[in-house]
C-alpha cells in the first residue's frame, strides 16, 4: 500500500494519478473533505480506501498496524498563507508531520513530504541552506520549522526522508483552490469572461507584469516524486521548481495565444503587499541535480496551454 496525504488536493490527487499511470492502485488516501467539491479530483482514479485526515492520525498516533506500506506521500497541509491562527497552522503542519516521520521512521517506510518555497521569504537567494531561509507568515514558518525538525535527527534515520520545497505550482485538480489557484487558472477565467487578464504594475524596480516566479507545472512535480520512490537510497530536502524563472506576463501571453485573443490590463500595485510580496522566485537546482535527478522541466509556453487544453475538455 501506498499512503497519499492530501490526497483529494491539488499535488496530492495528481501523484494519485502518478501511480494509477504506473498500474499503482493499492492507494490509501487520507484528506479533509469538508470542501466536498475535492472529491471531484479523485472521480476518474483508482483507489483502495479512503480515511479522514483526523481518523488517520488518531490510528498513528495510536500505533495502528497498516500492514505493509510501500511509502508515504504527505501533501497534507493548511497551505493558506494569510492563516495567523498559529495554534491550528502548527498542529495541522507541524505537528502532523512529526506524528507521521515518527510512525514511518523505525518501519523504514519512504517518506516524502511537501515542504514550500515559501520558507525563503523575499530572497533573494533559494538554495537549501539556513541562511537563506525567512519565512513571512505562519504557513511558511511551519513549513520551515518541521525542514528544521528534519536537519536535527535525519542523521538518526536509516529509511528514505525527502523534503521538496515547491514553488509556483500550476495545473490540473486545482479548481477547488479559489483565491489560491494558479495565475493560470485565474488567467483562464477571465480571459472567458472579459477578454482581458489582470496583472499588477511595478514593483521592487520590476515593470508592469515583470515580477518572476519559478512556474512549475504540476506534471514535473509529480514526476520527480515518483522518481525519489525510485531512488529510495536519496534523503534530504530539496527545491522543486524548474530553475528558471519566468515573468507573469509569459504566463499571460501564454494563456492569451491559447484563448486566440486578449488583452492584458495593469492594476495598481496593492498597498497591503508592499514589502510582502515576492517579486522573484527561482529554485536554485543543484542539490537535486546533484542527487541524480536529471528530469526536464516545463517552460510556461508549453505548460499553460497544455493545462488550459485540460481544463476546456472538462468544461471547466
């Protein structure tokens, strides 16, 4: 059996897909499906069960037997990053995390866990290393404070460990994300309902629509999971992202060349992100090249269009 936390979310149902495209269907998903419309990310996958994310931890906490587990994959999270209830983010994130390493660590059980680019704060620099690590809100801080909980003991554990630090994540199975779905997504609908996509204007010496973030699509991500599960022997935490960062407005002509028409307007620059906003992203690569992961990434001008194509066969 293989464990997906967060399975029904967006990352967590695409390694779902991973494995089914393997012939992988002894799948144990766990998530929270108060938002009931994530179930609709799981309605063409083949599973074995399902559990509630709060059931799942009670039996691990508990010390339950899930007879031979083959690996965890914990994309589990409350990955809000305007949540400021400290006490609920760290016992969802945190907590969690060290419930589930704790359980998996003396059975040797591979586990692989979602940390976030986030924990870099403004930047400028993305590499794995402390030093280059401030976190801004509490979902970031949680994120960052388990990688720390990893760095004190991962000399202590004989079974596989990876943290994998995603950066702009995009692609299918993320509709239910409102508000924080992709610029993709975001960009998809307003080009169907008004012709135009929105981006903001300057800001940190950047021009209209030229802030830059590492855009991965969710393809790549789920590949490089699957190729750890293949390497069981390579630990550590590791950036995912492509390595290249692109401006919004390749997204935006992206998404417009697709759409066939469009436009893009610039918005004011919102006072309550000045100073908070990251206006560059880009993974640096080298630790994940350097463990032998030579995967090729997605450039947005072949990633959003096959997205895009996606979403339209569904009618979304």
């Amino acid at each position: 059996m293989i464990i997906v936390t967060g399975g029904a979310g967006f990352i967590g149902s695409n390694i779902v897909q991973g494995l089914n495209a393997r012939g992988i269907d002894d799948i144990l998903v766990v998530d929270d499906l108060t938002d009931g419309r994530k179930c609709l990310n799981l309605n063409d996958a083949d599973i074995a069960d399902f559990m509630d994310k709060d059931e799942f931890i009670r039996r691990i906490r508990d010390g339950q037997d899930f007879g031979k587990v083959e690996a965890v994959f914990h994309e589990g999270a409350c990955s809000s990053t305007t949540e400021w209830d400290g006490r609920f983010v760290m016992g969802v994130n945190y907590d969690y995390s060290k419930s589930l390493l704790e359980w998996c660590a003396p059975a040797r059980v591979p586990f692989i866990y979602a940390s976030s680019a986030s924990v870099y704060g403004m930047g400028p620099t993305f590499r794995e290393a402390r030093e280059f690590e401030r976190p801004l809100n509490m979902y970031a801080y949680s994120k960052f404070q388990f990688d720390c909980h990893l760095r004190r003991v991962l000399h202590t554990l004989e079974g596989q460990v990876v943290g994998l630090r995603y950066f702009n994540v995009y692609g299918p199975r993320e509709q239910h994300k409102g508000s924080m779905a992709s610029v993709a997504w975001h960009f998809y609908n307003q080009l169907r309902e008004s012709g135009a996509v929105r981006l903001f204007e300057g800001s940190d010496g950047y021009g209209p629509g030229e802030q830059r973030r590492d855009f991965i699509h969710v393809d790549d991500v789920v590949a490089v999971n699957l190729w750890f599960l293949d390497h069981p022997d390579v630990s550590g935490i590791f950036n995912l992202g492509t390595g290249r960062a692109q401006s919004f407005n390749d997204v935006a002509r992206a998404a417009i060349a697709w759409h066939g028409s469009g436009h893009i307007d610039y918005i004011p620059f919102p006072d309550h992100l000045r100073g908070r906003y990251q206006s560059f992203t880009e993974a640096d690569m080298g630790a994940l090249r350097a463990a032998g992961c030579a995967h090729r990434f997605t450039p947005v001008e072949e990633g959003v269009p096959r997205y895009l194509d996606w979403l339209r066969a569904r009618g979304l």
